[in-house]
C-alpha cells in the first residue's frame, strides 16, 4: 500500500480548509478559486490513486 493517496487526501483537506480560511477573510476570487482548483486536483489524484488497476 502505497503512502501517496493519503498523503494526496490530507493534502486536499488542508486545501479545502485555506478555501474555508480565504472566503472568510475577503480574499479575491482568483485566489479562493486557485486554491480551491488545487484541491480538487488533489482530491481526484488520491481518489484515482486508489482504483485498482491492472498490475503490469
């Protein structure tokens, strides 16, 4: 088992938790959106991670 799609999952939490941070304080769009797109990108990356595939 590998460490990467946990290390990929608690990543995108702390991500969803800066988007959290970010609307709160009034940060621009950009910012919230940038920061809300790398979390998504890292959430899918852990969540593929873990499909099994076939073993070549």
């Amino acid at each position: 088992m590998s460490v990467a799609p946990i290390l990929l999952l608690a990543l995108a939490g702390i991500l969803v938790g800066g988007v959290i941070s970010l609307a709160r304080q009034g940060a621009t769009k950009f910012s919230i959106g940038l920061v809300a797109v790398l979390a998504l990108l890292a959430l899918a990356g852990g969540v593929l991670w873990l499909i099994p595939g076939d073993a070549t």
